[in-house]
C-alpha cells in the first residue's frame, strides 16, 4: 500500500492527494468541486467538532440552525460583502422539474421560475443578521452568542480536497453585542479558542495574528487569523475570527435600546473554521508512509495486531489488553482477519496515522512482553505486559507532544527575518517558509509585493514587537514586522 | 406567558404553533418555507441527535459526508424515484451573479449557466449509490453500512414547523449488503433501532409495521414505519426504514463478485429521521401551559429558583444541590435573574417543559426542605434537603416513566377495531384516533377509502393477529386488520 504514495519531495502537491485517497478521507464526487467524506475522514471531523463544540459552549456560546439559502438581495445589503462573496455561488432559480415532453428523463419546469433567485450560502451573516433584526430589542437582549454547523457553497475554480471545494462543512459562529468593546473581546476570545485548539488538539503551531485591511474578510473591520506552517514551507489559514463593527447591523437595521433607553445600532463578530483543517493536519505531520495522526484526532487510537494471524489465545489477551484501555478512555481496534499478512496490516494502519500499534504473538505472551510501535517516530520496543495501559497512555500524550514539538522545530527552522527586497526574493525562492519583514502599511506595497513574489502578508502578528525598520519594497518607515508567505 | 398559547381544544393546530413560538423553539425565516431552528430547539435537536448517533454506531454504521447537489440526470435512472422526488425541488441553474448593469444590487450572470443543473438533494440514494459503485467491488467491500447527517430540500407548498418544511435536518442512513435476507434483516435492525428510540427516549410510543404498496418510499420494495398518535388522534409517520432490493444498484449499475466470483447486483437499504421528530414530541406530551419534554431529551433537567430572588445564602444552597444533581450527569440551571417575580419565572420554565423545579426560600433552608414541582403531573411536594440528588433523580425516571405511559394510555382510548364502512366513518368523525380494520390488500380499495375519509393505511403491523374477515369496502377477503387513520 506505503508504496504507492508519491514521496514528498518529488511532488508535494500529489503526495497530498495521494495521502487523501489512500488514508480513504475523502474522494471526488460526480459534482463539480464537490467532495465525498469517507467514513475515516468523517471520524476525523467528528473529533474536531466534538472538541470546539465543547469549547464553544464552555465561552457561552449555544448552537442554532439558519436557512441554507439566502435571498439574492439580501446579499447586496452590506456594499463590501456582496463584493466579496456574491461573485461565484449556486444560484437557485426554479423549484420543480417535469417530465421531458421531448422525450426521456426531466427538465426544469420554466412555469415553476422563483420570483427572486436563492443563493446557496457561501456564509451566513445576511441571513442572520436579517433574523436578528426580530431577536433582539433591548440591550438585555445581549449578548447573543450563536454558532451553527453547517454546509457552505462558493463556485471555486480549482479544487483540492480539504483545501478548497465547492461544497465545505463548516461552524460559524455569530454575535452580537451592545459595545465595541465586547464584540472585540468576543473575537479575541474565539481567536484564543482557534489557536489553543490547533496546537494543543491537532499539535500544529500557529501565529496569532490580525490580517491586513486588503486580506480582511468582506465585511468586517478587523480579521484575526491563525496561521500554520504546511510542510512544503507554505502558509495555510487555519481559521479567522472577525470583529464585524456595526456595518452588518446598518445593512439589516438591527437596533436595540440601550440601559438609558437609546436606540444604537448592535455590534458583531463572525467567526469560522472549516473542514480545511483535515488538509492542515495532513500537511502538519504526515510523511511518505502515509497519514500520521495526533492522538487527540486519531479515530482509532491503538490497534492491537495478533501475530502472525489471530487464534484464540492472542484474541483473549489481546481482547483483555483492549479493556484495560478502553477503560482509560483509549480508543482500541483489534485486528481480527485472519487473510492478511502482518506486514501488510502494518503498513495499512501506517497509513491511516493510528498512532500506536501493539504487535502481540505466541512468544511474547511466554515472555510476558508486548511490541509496542509508535507511528510517530516509527520506532518499535519490546515492552512488559504488566501495566501496559500505564504505558500505552503515557505514550500517546509523548506522541501529542512530540508531534507539536516537531512542528515547532520545522517552522522554527523554516522562518527568516530579511531587511531588503533582493533578500526576500532569494529566501522565497531557495528556502521558502515564513519571512518576517518590515512593511509600510499601504495596500499599494502589500499589492506590489504579491504582484513580483506572489507572497502575500499572513497576519501582522500579536506578539510583534516595536522595532523601527523601513519597507524594504518602499523604503518608508515602519514600526513592526510582518509576516509574510507564499499561502494555499 | 402561558396565558398567551391558544388552548388545544380550542385550536390544535394554533395550539401548536403557540409551543413552537413560545417555547422558543423555531420560527419562519425570510426564505419562504425554510425555518431558523433557534438555540431551544437545536438543543433538543442535539440530544436526538447524540442518542441515534450513538445507537447508529453501536449496530456498526459509520458515518460520512455526500454532496449537497445531484446532477439531474442522476435523478431519472431509478423509475419510480424520479416520480417521487423529481418534481418539487431546488433547482440551481447558474454558478455566478454579477453587478447589475442597469442600476443597483446583483442579476444572475447569463454566462454562467450550467451544462447540466444541479438538484439540491431531496434525499442521497442517487449520488450515494453513484458513489458506491466505485466502492464495492467483491463481498469483501460488504456490507457497507453508511449514515449521513445533513440537511435536504423539498419544495413543500404548505409548510409547518418542524413538520414539514423546505429544507430539514436529517439522517440518512444507505446500506449495501450482498444477500437480499442480509438487507432485510438491517431494515429490520433499524426499524427496531428507531421504535426503540421512540419509546424509550422520546417516551413516544408507536405501532411498528410495514406500509402499502402506495404509501411506499419511491423505488423501495418494502417501507417499516413507525407510527405515532397525536394529541388531536392523528397519526405522525415518524420514521421510515426501507428494503430497496437491487432497484438502485440496477439503476446506477452496482455489482459485486460474489465468493464464487461469479457479479451480482447488490442489494440496499435507506432509512431516516428528521427534525420531525421535534414536532411529534411537541405533539405527544405538551399542554396548553407550554412544552412538555421527556428527562431524557430536555436540555435542561432541573432548574433551581430562589424565592423570591436569589441571595447570598439561596445561591449558596443552591450550588451546592446543583453539584450534587450534576455529579449524577443531571443537567441543572440556577435561575439568578433579580427582575422577573417568581411566577414569572414558574411560567416561563413551564412553557419551555423543564421536567423538574426545584423552589428554594429561606423558610425551606430553616427548614431543610426544598420545594419540587413537577412538568408533567404539576405537583409540587416539599421534600426534605438530605439526598434530594437522589430524589430527583428517581423523580426523572418516574417522569420519563410517565410520559410513556400516559401516552399509551391515551392511545389505547383512541383506538378502535371495527368492522363495517358505516361504522368506520362514525368512528373517523365522532372519536378519531387509530382503527384497526381489514382491507383486501388492493390499492383500488385503499384508494377509495382514502378518498372517502381522507384516512390513509398507516401500516401492516407487525403484530397483527392472523384473522380472517373481510374488507369493510369491497367486502372481498381479508386475512389481518391493518392501522387506518388521518395522518400529518
């Protein structure tokens, strides 16, 4: 199976579809740009939903569902966002289909015309914010702190599985405060919420940052994303949080009576991650084996493998093995066909990322030992039976850590800090990574820069200090640095 | 509050869009026929959810993700399910909008017709079989037992809240097996699967049986229903588990080789649930004093009221009752609003169907006792401080109890065996409700009386007794009684 895969180095691009089919997350479908989520690749976004849904509702947000289609005009309320995301999407016209009067199969009915065409959401907050309008009335009304799961459509071009399809799954969130003040705060919070999620559940590291005006999303006034390094040393925007100003609540007259009874118009946020973050997982820490998992995602946490085939004796102690780790919370597969070979199995749940593997035969049950791989590091050890749980759980938080830890040192080594423009241009090309450069704060360089490099600026980061530079394009001044990269 | 739902008797269909409002539940958006589920109802909705999930998972299926759109084509290959499903539906025709050339807002671009139009799916079959057929190769790729949870497209020209609607939340589940009695017997299993659920979740009882030939799911050889009894007599189809035979795999050309290696056609199953269940539950338990919810499906188990507003020493107690409610997994809120008067408060917690309230005043504390009022029965009981965790959670059980039983209770006195046409009409218009009565098994018949009565056969059940009579209309010969009544 391992064999099959492209290595990295000849073609990056392909070994990450090739991971895709072969670790069987997902696949093409009969419908343009559309994916199909295998049933591993959807046991992957179970867990990532499970883990921000309980870090949503653990910040008071509760969960609501909003129509899938929007009404073409309402997407023309708010001026920047009909700009960015009325362009390409599924556009609704008519509501039944009749038989072909010509002959076989059906055809759109032109008596059965909508009087105004629907949109397929590409995002939520018109329809939303048009729903809030009726919610809220007063400032006790406030805040209103809503998320909804759901599917998303935008008519992209060129698709990649994960990365970018027509059809995506996703969770926005959506909401709605009485200050400035709060709504900043919210989007903070959930800012917070994305980058602790992605390093401490998926161990990939990311720059917290805000995005700049050109890079912000349609519609809001600041954008704060997260940024992780893939393994080809590009960019991927992990998830963004949005401090929507009052600009949504103008659009759709969403007003509510203030502790002195004065009407003011409600501020917001918005907020998503998608399913997106499978592609950053596997561009994060998998390798020409095929997909590596952090525990904490992995479907399947342990697989026990009888040595060489299953017969009753290894079931029995695999099965009490198991049991000691399902009681800790483990997830456990035992591999009970009997057809393979053990190498070949190897190799599968190589593939698939299951982070550890428990080889058990007739010898090491003698000699009261088990073989223990991780997937990690793929380094193997004969290990006492007694208390393997303890062992097996210690293991997989080294293996959570040491994938975050890897992570870290890879960017750590790819990421450059370069004053002048012919600099920039030599470690783009030659090392590529993330650059931390000083930028003028004008869309015009920021153009310019992505125009000649196709680099694009990822955030202004947080953690930025003040240091007084100039723009190495312009040569005007500048108080912090940037980061730059090229980005999927 | 609860002063303002139009009692039952006096209107149960206005009775019913009262709850949804009142209790928070739903309301219609600006997209005609498609609702905002709001946070309430999709709370309720989560823990359906979680409860088939989990029972989904422990009858072996997994879970995946299949595209939001079916090319048209797709939906003419399997004969009768076209008929069914082709006619009313979302049709997207278009991929792109642009600036009005004439003035303000969007048009459709003209140039960014389809080749082919997209249908929003109405239901999976198609793209899912479309897509196994890639999937199955031998009898070692089965069975394929596969769900789905997403949200479908109908284009309903009456619509109800929850209970039909353009666009829901569903499951569907699509399976493949390579023996036609394997494919039985999962339509079976889930057919179980969802009475069980119904009755022991829900506290909804229903008759399980197969439905006619006509009342069938379209391109299915067999449909097992579930069939619920409304408060008003009416019957609710509450989910819905079919035997397709090799129709779909016939339709988009799915074979296996078999262990002789010789191909076969593959033989399938679909079964689903809705956001429909919402509207059942509404229907089975509530009162004209708001929301009735079963403990098991209420997002909020048990709420505490200080009386008559909370103070230090209340919240005190309180907390400490709430720990020891939440250590036993009990979902408990503390009320510490200042403003609204406790009967306020009583009503509100009512409307919404809290199952237990806990009313907590300083005389209780002197007195180390605590007031409990229960949903459904009304009573209200001063139960003494000590081990009150225990209490309630025996108190929860007998609720979940009772709703069950008063709900059989209920139905029992609705339901009538009888024998002629005459009498079957007295019955129909005088007590409503279920009837049990025998039909010669033709749709000629079934049509008549459907036409007659607007009663429809709800179902073959399961466990008619084998009993020879004759059909109350043809007077032709009948071996078992089968359900009529006036459906949702």
């Amino acid at each position: 199976m391992a064999k099959e895969i492209t290595p990295k180095k000849e073609n990056y691009s392909q070994w990450y579809l090739d991971i895709v089919k072969k670790a069987g997350l997902a696949e093409n479908s009969a419908v343009r740009g559309c994916m199909v989520i295998k049933p591993y690749g959807y046991a992957i976004w179970e867990k990532i939903k499970d883990e921000l849904d309980r870090r949503f509702k653990e910040t008071g947000h509760q969960n609501a569902y909003f129509p899938l289609f929007i009404p073409k005009s309402f997407l023309s309320k708010e001026a920047d966002h009909v700009e960015g995301f009325a362009k390409e999407c599924a556009v609704v016209t008519h509501h039944r289909l009749m038989n072909n009067p010509n002959g076989s199969g059906v055809v759109v009915d032109p008596e059965a015309k909508l009087e105004e065409e629907l949109i397929v959401r590409p995002t939520s907050e018109t329809i939303i914010w048009n729903t809030y309008r009726d919610w809220i009335k007063s400032y006790r009304d406030l805040p209103l702190l809503i998320n909804q799961w759901a599917n998303v459509v935008r008519w992209e071009m060129r698709t990649r599985p994960f990365l970018r399809t027509a059809e995506f799954l996703w969770q926005e969130g959506h909401t709605a405060h009485s200050t400035s003040k709060e709504a900043m705060e919210e989007a903070k919070t959930i800012h917070d919420v994305y980058a602790d999620f992605a390093e401490s559940i998926m161990a990939m590291p990311v720059i917290k940052g805000a995005k700049s005006e050109s890079e912000r999303f349609a519609g809001a006034l600041e954008t704060y994303t997260i940024e992780a390094m893939m393994q080809d040393g590009k960019a991927l925007q992990a998830g963004t949080s949005h401090f929507l100003g009052q600009n949504f609540a103008k659009a759709f007259e969403v007003k509510f009576l203030n502790e002195n009874n004065k009407e003011e118009y409600v501020w917001a946020t918005s907020w998503g991650v998608s399913t997106r973050l499978i592609g950053a997982l596997i561009m994060t820490h998998s390798d020409d084996d095929g997909l590596v998992l952090p525990p904490k995602l992995a479907p399947i946490q342990v697989v026990i493998v009888p040595i060489p085939k299953p017969n009753e004796t290894l079931l029995e102690v695999a099965g009490k093995i198991a049991s000691s780790l399902r009681n800790k919370g483990i997830s456990v597969k035992i591999d009970t066909d009997r057809k393979k070979r053990p190498g070949f199995k190897f190799a599968e749940y190589e593939m698939m990322g299951v982070p550890v593997r428990l080889g058990l035969g007739m010898r090491d049950i003698e000699n009261n030992v088990i073989e223990v791989a991780r997937r990690d590091t793929k380094e193997k050890a004969s290990i006492p039976m007694d208390n393997i749980e303890n062992y097996v759980e210690n293991l997989l938080i080294e293996i959570q850590e040491n994938l975050l830890q890897k992570a870290k040192t890879f960017r750590e080594e790819r990421t450059s800090f370069v004053d002048t423009f012919d600099e920039f241009k030599e470690v783009l090309e030659n090392k590529g990574g993330f650059i931390y450069a000083h930028w003028d704060g004008t869309a015009e360089t920021e153009d310019k820069i992505k125009e000649l490099t196709k680099a694009t600026i990822r955030c202004i980061p947080n953690d930025a200090k003040e240091e007084n530079g100039v723009d190495m394009l312009s040569g005007k001044p500048s108080k912090r640095r940037v980061l730059f990269a090229k980005a999927y």
